[in-house]
C-alpha cells in the first residue's frame, strides 16, 4: 500500500478533461488505485467516481495505490497533476 | 462516369413527366452523361462559343416561338449546326409542337426530341432533381444499415464481429433493417443515405443459420428501403490498451462521400448487450440534436460546485490572515 497527499494544481478543478486524463493513466496499471478526498474514496480508474469528487483548485486528495506497480503508478499520476494536466 | 441512356430515361420518367418521343424511336440509344439542363436561347440565335452541347437541351415557349420566326435558311443552318455536336437530346415542354423542319433535321442527325405536357418552369426543377439524384456520387461499403428510433446508424466492423446478429436484435426489438453485409450509399443534397444493391428483398445471413428473410420473419414494419445515415458505429473487440471514449466530449467523424459522419469506437466484449448500447446511441444522437448533450451538462455542473467551492476556500483564507 503506497500513500500520496497532493494537492490539485490546476485552476479549472478536476473536471472532465482532467478526470477522463487521469482515468486512463491509472488503467495503464496492474495495482488497485483509490482517491480519497475528504470522507469519500473513490476507485480511481472508473470516470464517474472521480468526477463526482469534483476536486476543485487547490484541494487536498490522497492517492492511495495497491500493488506490484503502486510507486509507479503514483509517481505518474503525481507528474499529471503537476503538469495541471496540460491547462492553465 | 455514370450515364444514362434515352431509352432508360425514358422509361424511368415517362409517367412523371408526361413524356412522348416526336422522332424515331431508333434515335433512342443516345445517352446522357451530365446531370445539367441548359436552355439553348444563344445558340438558337447564332452563338455558338462554348456551347455545353453534352447537356440536355430544354426549348420552353419562348424557344419554339423564336424558331417559329426564323427564315427557313437561318432555322435550317442554325438547327444543323447544332445538332451536329452530338447533343444527347431536346426537351420540350408544355406539349409543344416543334418546326416540322426541325423534326426532320433530328431524324436526320439522330437526336431525340422529347416532348413533355409540363409547364417550363416544372420540368425543369422536376427534371434537374431527377438528374440530380441520378447521377448523384455513389459508394459500397461492407455493414449493416438500421433505423433506431428513426436514427439511421451504420453497423460497421470487420466480418464475424457481429453487425447481422446486432442487427437482428434491433429488428427484434421494433426496429428496422435497411440492408445487411453490403450498404450503397448515396450522396442526395448533402445528406447521405443508404440503401441495398439490390432491390431482391431483406436477407440477412446468421453464422450457423444460414440466409433468413427478415421480412417474412418479422413483418413489413421490420424494414425500409432506404434511409438517412445519422451515425456510424464501428463494432470491435475489446482491447486492454485501447483508448475508448469515456465521457463523449470529443467527436469522432468518419468521412464518406466527403461528408463528415459522427462515428462511435464501440467495444464488444461477451455478454455486453449491443443492441441496448445501440439504441442509447440513437436516443442520445436524438438529444444532442434537440440542443441537450448529457457530458456537456454533466461537465457544467461540476464546473459550478467547483467554483463555489473555490471561492469559499479564497474567502476562509482571506479570514484567516486577517
């Protein structure tokens, strides 16, 4: 179990561009994927979980991998954020 | 190049326009291979640069009343020079009678002269529209054609993947088969339509089956001859490393006779219900034409609770500081 606190960089929020990025990202990997934002946790590889936490700009979400590729995985999904998903 | 023969024309149109042929029925075989319709009034009265002869050469009452008051010399030179140039045939409207000079010039050079009981200006639209569609740009493709909910959604995808047995779901489910494994598409102002080669009846071919007739299976309302292509729907196996869409803010389109159709990357993996997915396709195309697009709207929302949630951050930490 690997654990990332982050915080969402770009100004637009995770909306559906970001979102639909970031889900196909985290399908590339073999490990279990969650974000928790709050008291919610979401599977971080279905569209309609990560929209609905509608992570707005400067948020704070926990990424939360399980499995044979979960640094990797955090590690890529770390870099997404903070290239604001190619916005701003 | 397309064309049309006389004789064809002829029997196509015959009712619709009210048609009679003046000169000998051997002069038939000439054929027409332009869609257009040209009204000859300068070459009538002697100019003859860039003359489209390879067209349809209509003569309304103004026409005939200008050869009727020609000399018999001018008429004779005039008429010879023209029908000298190969043109496919004379149309002339509202039953007119022609110069009997100019009947016999055209058996002589072997032009048709047609005759309709329509008034100039209807034949004319009448017959550009025929024309139109005739020679209209055509193209065979390998899928199915269905109507859904009246969306016509072209079922494509490599053979075996499954387009007849979606189909027949569809058909099942009260919707209508155009045609199966071979669609001719048709170019018709601007709007594409589809169709079968063949006008033999709806046969469709099921792996393990053999040839049915969907028709006397399922029933008149099981089928249409032709209809509009809304969609195109493009059946594959499912792959791990594909992008598929997952929120439909993106459109795809495939080109087909240089229109842009929107097309939808659908994969098909056992036990997934396609034809289900095929009509939420068509009910969705339905709802984005009436100006409603589920992910737009779904998108906006999202947007408002972020931005509200944005601003209440900026203000608790402008408290806070203060």
């Amino acid at each position: 179990m690997f654990r990332k606190k982050i915080t969402v960089q770009n100004r637009l929020g995770l909306h559906a561009r970001p979102s639909s990025l970031l889900v196909k990202l985290a399908n590339k990997f073999r490990s279990d994927f969650h974000i928790r934002k709050e008291d919610m946790t979401i599977n971080g590889k279905s569209i309609m979980g990560v929209m609905m936490l509608a992570a707005e700009y400067q948020s704070e979400i926990e990424l939360i991998a399980d499995g044979v590729d979960e640094d990797y995985l955090i590690e890529e999904v770390e870099k997404l954020f903070a290239e604001k998903f190619g916005e701003d | 190049m397309k064309e049309l023969s006389i004789k064809h024309f002829f029997d196509l149109c015959r009712q619709r326009f009210v048609l009679s042929i003046v000169t000998d029925p051997g002069s038939m075989d000439k054929k027409i291979i332009e869609p257009h319709i040209h009204r000859p009034g300068l070459a009538l009265s002697g100019f003859f640069d860039r003359f489209p002869y390879q067209r349809i050469q209509l003569l309304g009452e103004t026409e005939i009343n200008y050869l009727q008051t020609l000399q018999d010399d001018i008429l004779y030179d005039r008429l010879n020079e023209m029908m000298s140039m190969n043109i496919p045939c004379f149309m002339v409207s509202k039953g007119l009678s022609v110069p009997s000079q100019m009947e016999f010039i055209a058996n002589e050079k072997n032009v048709p002269i047609i005759v309709s009981r329509l008034a100039t200006e209807k034949l004319y639209w009448q017959l550009s529209r025929f024309m139109r569609d005739y020679f209209a740009p055509e193209q065979s493709l390998h899928g199915t054609l269905v109507e859904v909910f009246g969306v016509g959604i072209l079922l494509a995808g490599r053979s075996g993947i499954g387009k007849s047995e979606c189909a027949l779901e569809l058909v099942e489910r009260k919707h209508r088969l155009i045609t199966d494994d071979i669609v001719k598409l048709k170019l018709q102002e601007d709007k594409l339509y589809g169709m079968a080669t063949k006008d033999i009846g709806h046969f469709m071919e099921i792996r393990g089956v053999g040839i049915i007739d969907v028709e006397r299976m399922f029933g008149i309302e099981a089928i249409r001859k032709e209809c509009k292509i809304d969609i195109q729907v493009e059946l594959m196996p499912w792959r791990e490393n594909m992008d598929y869409e997952r929120i439909g803010l993106t459109n795809q389109h495939t080109e087909l006779l240089g229109i842009n159709i929107p097309t939808i990357y659908l994969p098909i993996s056992p036990g997934k219900n396609v034809s289900v997915i095929i009509e939420v396709i068509a009910m969705n195309h339905i709802l984005k034409t009436y100006g409603y697009d589920g992910a737009e709207a779904m998108q906006r929302k999202l947007a408002e609770e972020m931005q509200q949630k944005t601003r209440m951050r900026t203000i608790s930490g402008n408290l806070q500081e203060n």
